[in-house]
C-alpha cells in the first residue's frame, strides 16, 4: 500500500500548507527536467497523487481511515505537469527542451516576499508603467557562473496586469557557483518601476498633477487627460480651493489577482485615479481686471480707522512654516517639581 505521507514526507497531522510546502519541494527535486534519474519519473507522479488525495479532505479521511485502496478506483487521471504548473507558474510547454535548453518561462510573478536569503543574487527586471498597466511579456537573459564557467539562462516571463514593484520570482540555485562556499546562489528575479514623469503610483492608486487657472477653479472646467486606458474627459463643476484633491473611481491601475491569467479581464477591479490639482495664481492684475473681479466676487465688510499704512511682502509658504512650528514643538523634557 502506498503511503501517501511518506511520499511528501510530511506527518499524518499536516495541514494544507504543510502539504503543499511539501509537495512544492519533492516536485522541484523529482521534476523529471532536473532529475535523470530512472525513477524520477515514477517518483514525480505519486507526490502528484499524494498531494491531490491529500489536499481532497474527503479523500484524506478515506485514506486515513481505509487505506490506499479505498480511493485507488476512484482517482482521476491527474497530469502531473499541469498541476506543478498551476502551483509553480511555470511553463514549460513549447520550449524545446524546456530546463535542459537554458529556457525558463513563467506565467506571472509572485507577490509574496521572501524571507531573509543569505546566499542571492539578483535581478531587476524593469518595467514601465504602461507595461504593469496591460500586462505584458518580458524576454531577457541573466549572466551567471556555474562550475564549468559563465552560462546565460534565457527567461520569459508574463507579467500580469496590475504587478508591481517588488513583485519578484525565486529561481532555486539559478544565481553564480561560489567556490569558496561550494554553494550556488538563489536567483530572484523582481519588478522594478521606471519612472514615469505623468503618473505616480500608489499601491492601487495613480496619481497626477494638473494646472488650473483661478477662473477655472471658481466656475468649473473639463480636464482631458490621456490615460493608459485611453482618452478622458473628467468633469469639476464644483468651486476647488487651493490644496483640494479628487478622485475619479475605477480609473487607477488593475487589482492583480493571482488567480486570474494575464487575459483576464473582465472580472479585474482597479483602483481610483487622485488628481492633484495646483491652481495657478495671476502674477499680476491690471486696473481694469481688479476693477471688474471687485464688483463680481464677494469681499468681507472689514472696518476702517484711522492707523498707518504700510505694505505686504511676501514671507513664506504656509507648509513651511507649519514644519517650523512642528520643529519647535517638539517635547524637550522637563524637570518634575
């Protein structure tokens, strides 16, 4: 009888994590595009059985309670390399000799982080932000050193709609051969950001900084913008005070899931678009403009007398001083009584 938790070496109480740590890390060793060995093969398709039954709870009970025979006629034919590809977002499909031809493809990267790797190295894979806006593909070769000397290793890489920085793929032994150590590096592989002069990026969220005139923040304007989506016309039609922001829903970049493949889009959400707006002040006014702005915009009522006139000059932006003021209250420590 085969023993199911012995195959992934893991204990009869795993939980599902356990489980699939485990069958990530006996596929990876007997993926028969890494391992030649004559039962490589064999060996590969019963962690795929052991992980399907296991992760089935009631399939595991039946097996717990009945044995391997109790659901040995009732397995469906599982194809093992479908299943390392959907867990591993690795395909290997259309690549000649896939591992053995130096050609990685994967289907996405991944957002988790890795813990603390001693032994890295690492490579930015950059990307605009149109390309993390779309989704695109990315071909690239990395340079490293192996026993024998340099190798190239050519990757492809689909890069999902709404990745980000930071978003990266673990490569196990795909960096530079240390000789000293006689270990060879991990290899991870993760987004960079180019910089973008008209949008900004936070999180889910883009955003940009428009210029308006006084009299569009007093009477309302469109603004036309070209999005990455294409061609906006976003309407104000409320007074903008100075230092006011706003937002236009479902117009920032998509929400990646990682469930959903890089055609998918339908059912992606996105995050808003935030416009900074900057009102632009007049430098100066002629008579006939203070004159007509006077008799159209409200003044307060301000009572006269009869003290010295003087002039104003300016002094600084309020941000300034509101930092200064921050500065010199901060708590110095004081003597109890």
């Amino acid at each position: 009888m085969k023993d199911l938790y012995s195959i992934l070496d893991i204990s009869k109480s795993a939980n599902d994590n356990e489980i699939k740590k485990a069958y990530k890390k006996q596929a990876f060793k007997y993926h028969p595009d890494r391992n030649k060995s004559s039962d490589a093969e064999i060996m590969f398709k019963d962690i795929t059985e052991a992980y399907e039954i296991l992760m089935n709870t009631d399939k595991r009970r039946l097996y717990d309670n009945f044995g391997y025979e109790s659901i040995s006629g009732d397995i469906p034919v599982i194809n093992p390399m479908e299943l390392f590809q959907s867990l591993f977002n690795v395909d290997f499909s259309g690549v000649g000799e896939s591992m053995n031809s130096n050609i990685f493809v994967f289907s996405d990267l991944s957002s988790t982080p890795f813990g603390p790797l001693v032994n890295k190295m690492t490579y930015n894979l950059e990307c605009t932000i149109e390309e993390l806006y779309n989704g695109t593909q990315k071909e690239f070769s990395v340079s490293h050193m192996t026993k024998k000397g340099k190798k190239n290793t050519k990757y492809i890489i689909n890069v999902k709609k709404g990745s980000k920085k930071g978003d990266n793929i673990l490569v196990k032994e795909g960096g530079n051969y240390i000789s000293q150590l006689n270990i060879t590096e991990d290899l991870v592989i993760q987004i960079t950001e180019k910089e973008n002069k008209r949008y900004k990026r936070i999180d889910n969220d883009l955003y940009i900084t428009e210029d308006i005139t006084l009299s569009e923040a007093l009477t309302g304007f469109i603004l036309y913008i070209d999005h990455l989506s294409g061609s906006l016309q976003i309407k104000f039609n409320t007074i903008i005070k100075p230092n006011q922001m706003y937002q236009v829903f479902g117009k920032g970049m998509p929400i990646k899931h990682d469930n959903k493949s890089l055609t998918d889009g339908n059912d992606i959400d996105f995050g808003n678009l935030i416009i900074d707006l900057n009102i632009v002040f007049p430098e100066t006014l002629n008579d006939k403009q203070i004159k007509y702005l006077r008799q159209l915009l409200i003044h307060f009522d301000r009572k006269e007398n009869d003290g010295i006139l003087v002039d104003a000059y300016y002094f600084k932006e309020r941000e300034e001083v509101a930092k200064e003021f921050i500065n010199e209250e901060e708590p110095s420590g004081c003597a109890q009584q």
